[in-house]
C-alpha cells in the first residue's frame, strides 16, 4: 500500500491551510499528497433546502478538490497530489481515511498566536478515534509561521524551522510518540525541545526551607529522569539537537507557553477501548484548544499500532 500524508478538505479557510501545511510535509517525508472530501449522502441543510441541487453540489465537491490539488501541484513542484471522494458521516469517513494514511491533516478555526484553536466537533473526533496521527492546522498558518524570525524580524520560510515542542511524561514514555517528535524534528533539521511538567508538592506552599530543599531535589529528579528516557533517543538521532525542559506545573500550560516558539507541538493518545467509548485526555484536549502552533496528536497504545490494509 502506498503511504500518503492525507488531507481533509472543504470550502474553509482552516481546511485551505491545513492542505499547504500537508504538501509541505508531504515534501518533507517525500510522501505523496492525497485530498479527500467528505459527501453527505444528503448534506444537512440539503433537508431544510429542497429546491437544493443535489446534483450541482457534487459537482462542486468534485470541482473543489480538482481546484486545490492543481494549485498545491503549481505552488509546490514536483509533489504528487491525488483526489478522492468519500461519501458518509465526515467524522466517520476521515477516520476511515486516516487509517490508510501516514498522517491525516485537519483544519482548525484559529484565534491567532496567542490564544490558539477553536476545534470543532468532527476534529475532536478524528482525532479521537484515529490510529494514526492526527495534526490540526489552524487558519491562516503560512510557511513563514513555522520558521524563525529573519535579520529584519520578519518570519521568513528562508530561515531555520522553530523547533518542535514534544510534550513527554517521563513516568510512562511511549515509543511511537518519541521517534514521531524525533523524525519530525530530523526532516526539519530542527531543534527538539522536550517538555516534561510535574506537578508542584502541596508541601511548597508552606514557604519553609526544608520545602525548598525538598523541591530542588525533586526537580533534580525529574530532570534525571528525562534524561534517561531521552538517551536512547539521542542515540539514535545524533543529528538532532536536543532542548529537556523539566518544569513543574501544570503540563497543558506548560506545553501551551511552549508552543509560541514552535513549528510543530507533538503530543501523544492512549487509545482506550470501553463502554465510554473513545477519550483525548484532558492534556491533550487543553494543547489542542490553547495551542500557538499546529499540534500533531499521536495515538499510542501497549504495542505498535496496526496499520490497515484495502
């Protein structure tokens, strides 16, 4: 099966952005491009518009994906872009699509740098019960967002890459999550900074000097132990230039004051199986909100995830 980076495409100014960030990354994996838009059988406000023209609304569709994929091929030379259309549920279909993918790309209504993503209900969903990662766009992120600023103090896509953000509990590393931030970092030939947040002891708020004794030699821990989970890592990607940030707090603020300088925040899923159904986790449902940065969500579990077949 040929790997793709996917894309998920509609008329929205998020889904236009998350489609040249996918060619883009598509570039940078040497990944053929896939689109995909998602039909209806019958489109909701189809119901409460009868005099709708079904017929011309796929055409549309069909006219919309045709459209994008001849610009991202002027805009990005020698990139392999391909179309299909899909027809069900969206939130279903685009899980269907991200499990033949190497990557699914999502837009995201954005609220600028500083305040991050508004995600709607179909990304939560993707992104929820995809096993493979998920990365939402938001609107309006270009090239140059992703770089750092140039001698003028103006982004420019001509500079290095910001570095990718890899949000980490040292307590229960995860594999697929490591060498996902790891190879993304190395494509971009960027630097990775690793974060690890651990919650403050109830104990410093007291104010007494044993207090601080205590957390110096807690933080002093805690460093030590991403440390250790890094080495391997290090090891394997010897060109990768490594940044281990312990902090203590709380790991969705940290990671969301992380990721003004990022390129690319990269956090993990347990992918939980259960009455309940499937779950983000409130971390990972923070970063998504609160991020400055598009986030790439790797689903993770005991053992490799599976990837399907056609």
């Amino acid at each position: 099966m040929s790997r793709t980076v996917t894309v998920g495409l509609d008329d929205s100014p998020e889904s236009r952005a998350a489609a040249e960030w996918a060619a883009r990354e598509a570039l940078l994996r040497g990944l053929p491009l896939k689109i995909v838009h998602v039909q209806e059988p019958t489109p909701a406000y189809a119901a409460q518009t009868p005099l709708l023209d079904l017929d011309g609304y796929r055409h549309w569709a069909r006219r919309l994906a045709r459209e994008s994929a001849d610009g991202i091929r002027l805009r990005h030379p020698g990139i392999e872009v391909t179309t299909e259309q899909l027809t069900g549920t969206v939130a279903d279909a685009l899980c269907e699509a991200a499990g033949f993918a190497e990557l699914m790309v999502l837009g995201s209504r954005g609220l600028g740098a500083l305040h991050g993503f508004v995600v709607g209900s179909v990304s939560l969903a993707v992104v929820a019960r995809a096993e493979r990662p998920v990365v939402l766009v938001r609107s309006g992120e270009q090239a140059a967002d992703e770089h750092r600023m140039d001698p003028a103090g103006v982004p420019c896509a001509a500079t290095p890459f910001r570095p990718v953000v890899l949000g980490l509990d040292a307590g229960e590393p995860d594999d697929t999550v490591l060498e996902f931030a790891f190879d993304t970092a190395a494509r971009r030939r960027a630097v990775l900074r690793a974060v690890h947040a651990w919650p403050e002891p109830p104990s410093s708020f007291h104010g007494f000097a044993t207090d601080a004794e205590f957390h110096d030699e807690l933080a002093r821990g805690q460093a030590s132990l991403l440390g250790k989970v890094l080495r391997p890592w290090r090891e394997k990607f010897p060109d990768v230039e490594v940044i281990e940030a312990s902090r203590s707090g709380s790991a969705a603020q940290v990671l969301a004051d992380a990721s003004r300088d990022a390129s690319l925040v990269v956090v993990g899923r347990r992918v939980r199986t259960g009455s309940f159904g499937a779950r983000i986790g409130h971390v990972t449902h923070s970063v998504l909100h609160h991020a400055a940065a598009p986030v790439a969500v790797v689903a993770h579990s005991c053992g490799p995830i599976p990837r399907r077949h056609p």
